[in-house]
C-alpha cells in the first residue's frame, strides 16, 4: 500500500547501497535503480551522489529521507492498530540467526510458528553472531536470535533458552571415559574452534578466562564456519572442541562422538535481539511472544 519507490528509496538511503538494498527487498539491483531513477525523476533531482562506488545522499535526498521515515513508520502503525482490531496476523517478519541456533533451534520453532500464522511472510538470514547483531543495527532484520553477549545499549536483549556446552571426542579418545572432566585437563589436546565473530568461539574464550586460563593455551589445531564441520574434524580424530549439546542428537545416538560435561558446567544464554526503538509490528510482537512461550516450555521439558 505505502508508495513501493518510497520503500526502496527508504532502504538505499539506510544502508547506503544499492547492493545491500537489493539483497534485503529481494529485488535485483537494476529493480532498485530503475525505483530510485523513477523518484528521482519525480522530484526532477538527484536523491544521491555517486562517486568512488560510493553513495551519498543529497540535500534533497536528506530532506525526502527524513519525511519517508516518518511516512512508513506512520503507515506501520496504522497497519498494525487495524490488523490488531481485525485479529489478522500477517506481513512480513525478517529473522535473523547465528549458525548454530539456525541449523538446529528455529528450524522447529519456525515451523510450529507458520502453522500458526500462515499469513505471516518468514524470511531467515544466517550468519555468526557479531553478523546477526550487525543486520539487527543496521535494520536488516526485526529480530535476531544469537548466542553471545550483546553490549549494545540501543537494543534490547532477552534471554530465551539456556544452553548446555559439552566437549566432544571421538569414542575411543582417553577423554571419553570420564563423566565429567576439570576444564585444566583439556590442555595438551588438540582443539578444534570456530572462527572469529562466532558466539560459540566467544563464550568459549570467557569460559577459559573465568576459570584461569586462555584460549591461547589451548593447542589450537584448527578453526571451522560451522558446528557440522567441527563434529565431521572430531569424528575424524583431528582433536576435541566444545559444541552445543543441542546439536548432538545424531552423532549420540549412533555413537560416532563422545559427549563429556565440563566441570564446571559451561551454560551460555539464547537471546532475541530487536532495536529498542523499533516499532514493533503485529508479528513481531507474536513472535517474541511464541519464542519465549516455546522456550519455557523446552526448559520445563528438560
């Protein structure tokens, strides 16, 4: 309903690229150019400098910037104020999520979340946790799910699951007879981490540091985008690594990996991401609620 060129202009101006815009719209990028060429056209000027494969906006594109935030945040809320009267739950609802919580958390919840709002568009970005708490900043999703710490003070963070942290090793390491292993006793062994930005990599590191060690000291072997890819190097007796107990049920149940607890146990929090003075729309607002339902009763469960 709200004037799409004002949309698309609306999201060049934010991310200050035609690119970025295109991926976020799901629109090609000549798509993008040929909306901004239209309002541009409209208003008989330049909305943005272009030098250097950079963009800026104009005098005038600062002015038509400032009343199109107002316009769609305007129209968000008479959308929303009628939806909530109707009853109807529906739009467009953009998640974002780090690599773990992606591949083995959502999935499910998502699902039982569409079945029940049909008419709600889901659409899910993956990336590592520095990754997703950037899309959230930058107003690339509503919403993320991530598993590190959040310090910025301009978004709001809730916690939603807790999640048990395990070391892992092949059946017939020496480590997997033990029930529950001292954190000092990791040391000598071959670790296997993942890469830098992700949430796992980060509350493994404070871990170490809040029971007297570092990183560092670990024998660091190699460093993995994914919890598949550290399971597949653990099963190949490349070294040990901590994971997400969440992420084990296959290779538990056909006893190609050893899980051990940690002692002390190692829990990090889930958390829902959103900017603190987004507006919220009616499925936003459903959703933070059916996350947070669905997550009390997994920890009832558990």
């Amino acid at each position: 309903m709200a004037d799409r060129r004002l949309q698309v202009f609306h999201t060049v101006a934010r991310l200050l690229s035609f690119t970025k815009a295109a991926e976020v719209l799901h629109m090609t990028q000549p798509a993008v150019t040929f909306q901004i060429r239209q309002l541009e056209e409209h208003f008989n000027t330049r909305l943005f400098d272009r030098a250097h494969n950079r963009i800026s906006l104009t005098e005038a594109g600062s002015q038509v910037y400032k009343y199109a935030d107002r316009i769609i945040g305007l129209y968000n809320e008479m959308e929303n104020e009628v939806r909530r009267l109707t009853g109807d739950v529906m739009g467009l609802l953009l998640i974002g999520a780090s690599t773990t919580i992606a591949e083995y958390v959502l999935p499910a919840l998502l699902g039982e979340f569409q079945a029940k709002f049909p008419q709600v568009k889901l659409r899910l970005n993956v990336s590592n946790s520095v990754g997703v708490v950037h899309m959230v900043e930058n107003n690339e999703v509503d919403v993320g799910v991530v598993e590190s710490p959040v310090h910025n003070k301009n978004l709001v963070v809730e916690v939603c699951w807790q999640d048990r942290l395990v070391l892992i090793c092949p059946p017939d390491h020496e480590l997997a007879r033990h029930d529950r292993i001292p954190v000092a006793e990791l040391k000598g062994h071959p670790f296997l981490c993942r890469e830098e930005g992700s949430g796992t990599r980060d509350v493994i590191a404070g871990y170490l540091e809040e029971n007297g060690m570092r990183l560092a000291d670990m024998e660091l072997a190699m460093e993995f985008g994914s919890p598949e890819s550290v399971k597949s190097a653990v099963e190949a007796g490349l070294g040990i690594s901590i994971i997400s107990q969440a992420t084990l049920a296959k290779e538990l149940s056909l006893g190609t990996l050893a899980a051990v607890q940690l002692d002390p146990p190692l829990v990090r929090p889930f958390s829902l991401v959103y900017q603190r003075q987004k507006f919220r729309l009616r499925a936003m607002e459903e959703f933070l609620g059916f996350a947070h339902e669905r997550c009390e009763a997994r920890t009832a469960d558990a």
